[in-house]
C-alpha cells in the first residue's frame, strides 16, 4: 500500500454529522483495537450520527475488549491524555442526532467504571503515568 513504519501515525478523526450507524461506529472502534498504547488515544468524534443504540454499541465494544473512553473533555481527560489510559477517545458518541437522552446511562456507567478502578487500585501497586505525548513517566510523591 505504499506506507511504512516511519508514517505518522492518525491522532485524529473527525465524522461527526454523518449517516454512520451502530455497526458503522463499532466497526470504527474495533479498528483501534491494536493501537500501540505508547502513543497518544486516537480523538475519534462521532457525535450526531445515526448510532440508534449507543449503549448496545458501548456493550460489545466493552464485551470485546476493546480500549477506549467515551468520557467528555475534562480536566482528566482530553485529546492528548486519557485517564482511562486508552487507545482511543470518542467524547461524544453519547451526542447522536436522534436526540435521545442516554445522559442517564453514561453516569451509570460512568460511576462503576470509577469504583472498579479504585478497587483495583488499591489491590496492586501504582502503574506509571503517560505524559500525553505517548511516552511514560512515573510519578513520585515528595
């Protein structure tokens, strides 16, 4: 196909306000299924799509493994770093143009994630950080 490994590697992806689907969205998440994890999440906006059943698609995706955050910016999470410390962002996924309130079950979802996440923290000893430009760094108390 004529690339090679010294191609930049895609950051972001933007399709928000198009025609794609559920199975459409999926299929673009399980393509960032093995993304190197030492380089920054791929941004992938697809917000006001035609994904009906965005829990359905968040299910399958979680169910197959699949590494990524559908968290909104925030001081935790953003283009360059995620807390979840995944492959890839979709921030907005949960903004679809049917205009359905799936706000509901994001928090939900949202707030278990968290609680598995402090349970598992406090059973193993701290893992290092990303710095947000793809690369490790461990962070030291004083």
């Amino acid at each position: 196909c004529g690339c090679d490994d010294d191609a930049p590697t895609l950051t972001e992806l933007h399709l928000s306000h198009n025609q794609i689907t559920g199975t459409g969205a999926f299929a673009l998440l399980r393509g960032t299924k093995g993304r190197a994890t030492e380089l920054p999440p791929l941004w992938l906006r697809l917000e006001e799509n035609k994904v009906t059943d965005v829990p359905s698609v968040v299910k399958k995706a979680e169910k197959e493994k699949i590494n990524f955050c559908d968290e909104v910016p925030t001081n935790c999470c953003w283009k360059e770093l995620c807390a979840y410390e995944t492959v890839c962002h979709v921030p907005f996924l949960w903004f679809q143009s049917d205009g359905a309130d799936y706000s509901w079950y994001w928090k939900a979802l949202r707030e278990s994630q968290w609680k598995a996440k402090e349970q598992a923290s406090a059973t193993k000893a701290p893992q290092p950080k990303r710095d947000g430009k793809g690369k490790g760094s461990s962070a030291t108390s004083s």
